[in-house]
C-alpha cells in the first residue's frame, strides 16, 4: 500500500501541493493568455481611433475581430453581442455626423432646416467604423476570456490582489445584477405582480423590484467582504496561487511587438508621417 501510494502520488509526497498550469479550452484562441487578448483587444480599439479614416477601422475590424472570432467559434454572438451595446451610440453618432457636419457642400438630401451632406455621410461612416472596431474588440475578449482568468493572470504578474479583485468584482457586477433582478422579477411575479402588459403597469412593476436588488447587492457585499477576510485576503505577502494561464515566449513577444507598433503608428500621426 505504502509503495502504491508513492506511485499514484509523488507530488504530493516529494513536492508538496502541485500548481497546476492550463486549463483546457474549446478553441486554440480560447487557450491564449488573457493577457494576450487584452492587449489585442486594447490595441485594436486604440488603433482604430488612431489610424482614422474607413479603409484602417474596417481591416482592423476583419483582421483583429472577424478573424479570431471565427477561430474561436463565437463569430454570431460577437455581433449579436457587439450590435446590442454599440447601435444606440452608432446610431446617434452617424445621424449627428450626417445630418449636423459642419462645412460640407455636396448636399444629399433636405429635411426642413437640416441637410445631409456627402463630407457628413463620408465622416459619420469613418465614425460607425471606429465604434464597430472597439466594441468588436471589446466584445471579442469578453466572450473569450473570463474574468477569474485574467486576475489570476494579473496576481502571477505582482498586480496587487486588491487591484484584481477589483477588476474581477467590477466585470461581475452587472451580471450578477441582472441575474438577481430576473430572480426577483420571478418571485414577484409568483406572488401575483403584474410586469406585464401596458407601459405603465411595467413602470409602476420596476418599483417593488428596485429595493430587494439594491439591498441584496449590499449584503452580497457585506458576506463577500467578510468571506474574504476569514480567508486572509487581507494579510501581507503574495499568495501562492494553484493554478495560472499559460503563457509562452512567442506571446510575449506578440504583445511587445503589438505595443511597438502602436506606439511607432502613434507617433507616425503625430508627426504627420502618416496622414
């Protein structure tokens, strides 16, 4: 028995508690460090605002989105995704840009005092492009990346543990908001509250829910807080961590070239080298 164990457990018998390095993923995207696809997604929003024009956003957008999302397999719920949090703000901004550019002389079309312009439409395009770009990118490592993940990842690095939860916390909080809101949505309905039907009758609903998420969100809070100090997050000193993404020399690299590069395109606008 004794020899058995040592055969089945030379970790845990010679190295003590073995750290456990990768975790599988669906995809080979899904499988880059976090920190790759943070700086990718980072460089990429960046990017579009710099290089400016149509032609740089929207190869940024088939390159450095529509690319890795295919690999990864979630190309239809990045653009569901990407389209339900930037068509608000694309909308407004292409009309405002078509309809309100200022100096523009080829007039398109009239509407009583406003009129759209060919230099409004060029602009308010090259605009819809950048949006599409950064919420693309933004979107991309959301779906591709959880959260923990990239904490981790952030702690192997020396990042304070407070800076990562944080971070952790403040990506988390509205899912969770929404969650507890459906549950509570569902309990209310259960006692016989009326969410559905006219405007007003999903206005006056919206009030009975409004308290139990805010107070159960402070007392989420409260229990986490207390969780958490009951497991020393607090006490000085790094953590020993079981488990980090992995990384390679190829990634670092990829990220420092990315980096350069940006900073070389930044500095290329600036100067005026590349108009």
């Amino acid at each position: 028995m004794a020899g058995r164990e040592r055969l089945t457990n030379p970790p845990l018998m010679n190295r003590g508690v073995p750290k456990i390095v990768g975790r599988p993923g669906p995809t080979a995207y899904h499988r880059l460090n976090p920190l790759t696809k943070a700086t990718l997604a980072t460089i990429t929003a960046v990017a579009a605002v710099v290089l400016g024009g149509l032609v740089g956003p929207v190869v940024l957008v088939l390159v450095a989105v529509i690319g890795p999302a295919t690999v990864a397999g979630v190309l239809l719920r990045l653009i569901r995704t990407a389209l339900l949090l930037s068509l608000p703000i694309a909308i407004s901004a292409f009309l405002v840009n078509l309809f309100f550019f200022p100096g523009g002389e080829q007039v398109l079309l009239r509407i009583g005092p406003i009129t759209a312009t060919a230099e409004g439409l060029a602009f308010a395009l090259e605009i819809l492009a950048r949006i599409v770009a950064i919420s693309g990118a933004v979107t991309l490592f959301y779906l591709t990346t959880p959260p923990a993940d990239l904490v981790v990842d952030l702690e192997r690095r020396g990042v304070s543990p407070r800076i990562g939860f944080v971070a952790n916390a403040s990506v988390q909080t509205v899912p969770a908001m929404v969650e507890r809101a459906m549950q509570i949505t569902a309990a209310q309905r259960a006692r016989g509250l009326d969410t559905e039907g006219s405007l007003w009758r999903r206005v006056r609903g919206i009030v009975p829910i409004v308290g139990p998420v805010i107070l159960g969100s402070i007392a989420e809070v409260e229990e986490r807080t207390m969780a958490l100090e009951a497991r020393g997050f607090a006490r000085p000193g790094r953590r020993t961590l079981l488990w980090s993404p992995p990384d390679s020399v190829f990634q670092s690299a990829l990220r420092w070239g990315l980096l350069v590069a940006l900073l070389a395109l930044i500095v290329a606008r600036v100067t005026g080298v590349w108009a």
